[in-house]
C-alpha cells in the first residue's frame, strides 16, 4: 500500500488515476505500468523527472485513464520495502514495470522473470547479474543506465578542484546497503588517482549515522564532499546538505535536486532526459517489443547545475569560466 504522505502528495499533483471512463474501455485494451520508485513520492520526491516520464508517454499517445493506468509504488528510501511493492504490482497484474533505481530494478527483476522490467538509473547492471550485456539483455530487464562510472566521477572532482581550487582531501558518503554502490565507490577511487586528490571513504546505512559521518569529515579535516546518492540519501538530502552547509563543505553529487536543497554542485546524467527515454522502452514493449531484444543505452545528455547562494555562504567565488559551462545556475 502507498503510504499517506505519498498519497497525498500524488493527489496534490494531479497523479492518481482518475476512473476510466467508458467510451476508453470500448475503444481498446487499457494497459497497466507499475511505477517502482525506491524513493518518495512525497514532496522529498523527483516530480521534475517524473512528470517527464508521463509527459513524454501522452506525446507517445498514451494518456492516463485512458488506455493506460499507472500503479504507483513508492519505497521511500527503504530499500527493504521494494520485494514487498514489486509483489504488489505483479498481483495488479500490470502489462510492464518502470523501475528506478537499480535496487528496485533488482527487486523487480527477483519478483518476476516474465513481466517485462524498464530499469531507469541503471548502475553496472551486468556486473551485478541483472542482464548478461547491454547490447542483448536476453532476459525481462532493459532500460537505461545512469553511467557513473570512472569518466562521471572524475569530472565531479575535476569540478570540484575548480570551484575549490586548493582541495586536497575529498570526503565520499555512501551507502554500502545499495547493491550499486561498492563498483560507485570504486569508480571514484580509480577517478581520484589521475584527479590528484585523496580520498576519506564514509558509509552510512541509516539517517541516524550521519552526524557521526560528518564529525569524522571534520576530524580529518576534509576539504569537500562527494555524495555517492542512493534512494537512502536521497529523500534525506535535505538533511545532507544541510550538516555540508554547517561544516563548511563544498559538496558536490550526480542530481540537480542536490544543488537545489543547498548542495553546491551537480553534474551527472539529465533525470528527466532518462525517464523520457524510459517512456519509449514503455511505448515499444506495450506495442509488443520484448526487453531481450533492446538493448540497453548508456546517458548522453548531462548537466551542470551550481548553487551560488551555498557557494557565497561557503565564501567561495566561483570562477566565471565554470558558471558559463553551467547548465543551471541557482541564486
């Protein structure tokens, strides 16, 4: 079941379902997409990317309470809620899973071998088993990767070493519970050899570990912050940035809705560009294409978003040169 504040915040945003009507339950099938987010549906929720995914399925022709209906299952950050919701969308019966990130891609994938699986944020899904390749994922799983791999993690600290020319030592929070995130944080420690900065590796498992996160980044006296998200530290990001902001942390992560809590800077895969592309993998397989035979595509479009308002509380200034190669600048 979705909890209240998912509920609510669904409503308040025009998500739910209406009923259908009966001149659409005479003109065709009605298709049903389960929507597996192990993040929120509140208002600590992505609705930029995902009103991208819905928009982008009316621009295909499939409108809500029309011919299709959307099931929506938050996890709210607790990955151990994913088997459960999976399980709930394939007792609905529903015709393909959208699934996002790779822990509910797992989750879905563990549920069903035969409901086709449309993973959005997919990180190293062949390392972790969930398709023997990109070009012929063979099983009931295809999608998009979110490519956080060396190249994404040397960017992120080559801008951080701009913004923050005298940077040394580098904190990385991650979340050793996310399946996806042991190959992230070995791509960030391969990144940082040629980046020329030294890194301080931190875990946390729940939000009650991060103020011992922080007090050890202020202990070994870090210079900035590297955030490895994951559906955990997502919903609780706010939070996040904000121990960054009191500690004095030039912080940067892959999404903009880092930058937009008060994290410094972002760059990474465009969210809403992924879940546009996950509705044409959605368009295909309703139209009878199966996963196996699409293979599964790497990002292409990224941005840069930086927050001037966190940089001038951090009493930073942030070179000119790198606010015009910014996608987005918050003041």
């Amino acid at each position: 079941m979705m909890d209240r504040r998912a509920f609510v915040s669904l409503a308040a945003g025009g998500l739910l379902v209406a009923p259908l009507s009966a001149e659409a339950q005479q003109t065709g099938k009605v298709y049903r997409i389960g929507y597996l987010d192990a993040g929120s549906g509140s208002g600590s929720g992505n609705p930029r990317a995902l009103e991208a995914f819905r928009e982008h399925l009316r621009e295909l022709g499939w409108v809500e309470g029309q011919n299709i209906v959307i099931e929506y299952r938050f996890a709210e950050g607790r990955t151990d809620r994913l088997p459960g919701l999976a399980h709930e969308l394939i007792r609905l019966k529903v015709d393909v899973i959208a699934a996002v990130p790779t822990p509910a891609v797992i989750a879905a994938r563990n549920a069903t071998r035969t409901i086709p699986i449309v993973g959005m944020s997919l990180t190293e899904p062949v390392a972790l088993g969930v398709v023997p390749s990109l070009a012929r994922p063979g099983g009931n799983v295809t999608g998009v990767t979110y490519g956080v791999d060396t190249n994404i993690f040397g960017k992120q600290l080559a801008l951080l070493k701009e913004a923050v020319p005298k940077v040394r030592w580098v904190a990385v929070l991650s979340n050793p519970t996310n399946p996806a995130q042991p190959s992230s944080v070995a791509n960030v420690k391969t990144a940082a050899v040629s980046s020329g900065v030294q890194l301080k590796l931190l875990e946390t498992r729940e939000p009650s570990d991060f103020d011992g996160a922080f007090a050890a980044m202020t202990k070994e006296r870090v210079a900035a912050l590297l955030v490895v998200l994951d559906p955990m530290m997502f919903v609780h990001r706010a939070r996040l940035a904000e121990l960054a902001l009191k500690n004095r942390l030039p912080s940067m992560s892959t999404q903009a809705a880092w930058v937009e809590v008060s994290g410094l800077m972002s760059y990474g895969p465009s969210l809403p560009d992924q879940r546009r592309r996950a509705a044409i993998y959605v368009d295909k397989i309703l139209k009878g294409a199966k996963p196996a035979d699409l293979p599964i595509e790497q990002p292409t479009k990224f941005e840069m978003v930086i927050n001037l308002k966190t940089a001038k509380a951090l009493g930073l200034t942030i070179p000119p040169s790198l606010l015009a190669r910014a996608d987005q600048v918050i003041e």
